[in-house]
C-alpha cells in the first residue's frame, strides 16, 4: 500500500506539472478592429480565462490580410500553440488555414465565419458566432414596436440599411431585421441600402448621409446594421442634417462602450436600443475552449451560436447585469 505521504507527493508532483504546463500555453487573440469595444471587451474576458487557468494571451490587432498573416508567423516563432481570430475579410478563409497549419498552431474563429473559394463557411474550424438572423429579427421587432408606440404611419417612415455586404453574418443581420420589419407592415419600398466601406462609425455616417440627403422628403426614420458602430453613425448623420431624436430610431447590435455611452447622455437620441450579445462567452469562452484543446485534447465544437438581448436606455444595466457583464 501507498503511504499517505507518497500520495500526497504523487499529487503535489502532478499538480506542480500542470500548473509548468499551463505556463507554457501560450494562445494568440486576433481582432480585426482592436480599437471597437466590443473587441476590447473580447480581450478583457480572454484575459480572465488566462488567469485563471495560467496561461499566456497574446492580444493582436490585425486590420488587413498582410497583418493577419505575419500576426500568424509571430504567434508560431514565440511558441504559441494556437489562436482564436476575428478576421478582417472572412475571404482569407484557405490562407489563414494554410498560414495556422505551416505553424503548426490550433485555429478558432469568432464573431465572422471563414469562407472557402466557393464562398461556403470552412465547417471544419471551429467557430463561435452570433445567431445573427435571430438577432437581427429582434433588432426589427423592437424597432416596429417603437414606431407603433410614437404612432407613426408607416408611409411616412423611411429605413436605412447600413450594410456590409462581404460579410455573411452583417447579411444575416440586416435580413433579419428587415424580415421582421416587413412582417409588421413595414414598406419594402422605403428601405434604402447605405453601404459602408469599413465597419465603423465613420463609415456608416458617410453612408447614412448620401441616403438622407437623397431622401430629405421622408418624415421620420429607422436605422439599423451590422453592429452598434453602423446605427450609430446613422444617428449622428441625422442630427448633422436637423432631424430630431423623436423623429428616428437606430437599434445596433452589441452592447459595449459605444452603446452605453450613447444611453448615459442626459437625453435620448435617436439610438433606440441594441441588442446586447455576450462578449464573455466570446471572449472567455473561446479562450478557454483553445486551452483545453491544447492542454486536454480536447476539440472544441465546430459551430458554437451565441443569442442576444435587447436593451434600451431604460433597462440596459439590468439587462448587462443578468449577462454577467457589468
Ligand atoms: C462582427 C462585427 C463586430 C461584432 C461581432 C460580433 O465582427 O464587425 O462589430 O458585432 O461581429
């Protein structure tokens, strides 16, 4: 029989390897827009997985196809043994693979899927995403809702569709947004397309702004688009050209920084609402996911769809609270 002593050992020595080979792990995050909020709430929670479970997070910032790839050769030459990457074109799909495998580093997407040449997702990386139509029925419903509330004639209210159209899971949400929208009696005809270039705010009020100059006959709006930052530049484009904030309801999709700022102000604007989703279970969990794949072997799922729920101005620490996000 063992004595209680060798045991004690045998797990000390045993608990003291794990806790060597935690330190070795070493797992790369890249966003493809560090400066957004949501992506720095996504590093905030891979921080915290990191902590806990003793590993190293290396945070990069890659705005293009060039940077991911040397992004990629630094994460292999510094002995990383895998990455979780928000792309910044999901068309790099088959490079990203190639450049993960010739590094020999474990690969996990988040937030945008990678596509293939065939413009098909590559179902064999695993993903976390969001349940980007579902989520974006829910930014339609709110907003028909609003514009039943402010007794509004649907005749008289024009939508902009800020849209991203390169990237599926932006399609998605504008879809189901729109798809709502119309089952509320919302005219297909009065919904015009705002494209943006880049997906932030600066692009979206650029965008918004072409369609409400061409438009400066319609009585009141809606926004809405990929994220809080598109809804956002639509509001400030129609305070630029005088519409009030009566006259317009924006709904994003998000919930970070720039959201909340925009309910904290003495008074509303034309920023109805966004849809919170979870940055903790997309930043915490995928980094927590990437370790144990590393550390145990073990895979994680392949397809992995996150929900979201509304807030307004109202309710949005309640609504941050009951995510565990404050
Ligand atoms: C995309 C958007 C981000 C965020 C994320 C979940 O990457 O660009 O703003 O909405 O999906």
């Amino acid at each position: 029989m063992r004595s209680l002593k060798a045991i004690v050992m045998a797990s000390a020595i045993a608990l003291t390897a794990s806790a060597a080979f935690a330190a070795d792990v070493k797992i790369g995050f890249v966003v493809k827009q560090a400066e957004e909020p949501w992506f720095q709430d996504e590093w905030k929670f891979a921080e915290q997985a990191a902590k806990e479970k003793g590993f190293t997070l290396v945070k990069i910032g890659a705005e293009d196809g060039e940077k991911v790839q040397s992004a990629i050769d630094n994460l292999g030459a510094q002995g990383a043994q895998g990455f979780i990457i928000c792309v910044p074109d999901v068309k790099l799909g088959p490079g990203i693979v190639a450049k993960a495998t010739a590094n020999d580093l474990k690969l996990m997407t988040v937030d945008d899927r990678l596509v293939g040449a065939d413009g098909k997702p590559l179902e064999d990386v695993p993903h976390m995403g969001i349940s980007a139509l579902k989520i974006g029925e829910t930014v339609g419903q709110s907003i028909a809702a609003e514009i039943k509330k402010r007794g509004w004639d649907m005749k008289d209210v024009g939508a902009i569709r800020v849209s991203y159209d390169q990237l599926p899971t932006a399609v998605d949400r504008v879809e189901g947004a729109i798809t709502a929208l119309k089952a509320a009696g919302f005219l297909a005809e009065n919904i015009y397309d705002a494209p943006q270039a880049k997906t932030d705010t600066e692009a979206a009020l650029n965008a918004a702004t072409t369609v409400l100059n061409k438009h400066s006959n319609v009585k009141h709006w809606i926004a809405f688009g990929l994220n809080d930052e598109a809804v956002l530049g639509a509001v400030r484009a129609s305070e630029s050209v005088g519409i009030s904030a009566d006259n317009m309801i924006g709904v994003g999709i998000g919930g970070a920084e720039s959201a909340i700022n925009e309910f904290k102000k003495p008074s509303a604007t034309g920023f109805y609402g966004t849809v919170i989703i979870s940055p903790k279970r997309h930043g915490y969990e995928t980094a927590l996911n990437m370790y144990e794949w590393i550390a145990n072997n073990k895979e994680p799922e392949k397809l992995i769809l996150t929900s979201g729920s509304l807030a307004v101005r109202g309710d949005y620490e309640k609504v941050r609270a009951g995510l565990g996000i404050e």
